[in-house]
C-alpha cells in the first residue's frame, strides 16, 4: 500500500498531458531530424530506385480500368 508521500512523488515525476501536448512540435522536430530515420529513408530511397517496373504493388491494382 503506499503512502500519501509516495503518490505525491509520482504525480511531480511524471508529466502531465498538458506538458506533452506543449512540447509536441518540439518533439515531432526531433523525430523528423533523427539520424536513424534519416538512414532508413535513404536506404529505402536506394532500394526503390534499383527496383525496375514493374512494380510488384502495381499488380493489385489494374491500370487501364476504364
């Protein structure tokens, strides 16, 4: 069971969905500017453009549906 202490020392530690909600376009800033995703969306940037028409996903969907 805890104590008043305890639950108090919770709620100052963890942040409140105001304080997120604020810093969310600091955030999504950090995650666009992440050196990890940038790799990746180089990576798959090199690898589309290796892959020679046509493209396996354009098979799903017919073209000349007219």
């Amino acid at each position: 069971m805890s104590t008043a202490m305890e639950k108090q020392k919770t709620k100052e530690t963890q942040p409140s969905t105001e304080e997120i909600l604020a810093d969310k376009e600091r955030i999504f800033e950090a995650i666009r500017n992440s050196p990890f995703l940038n790799r990746k969306h180089q990576e798959a940037a090199e690898y589309l453009s290796k892959i020679k028409p046509p493209f396996p996903w354009d098979e799903e969907c017919p073209q000349n549906e007219e």
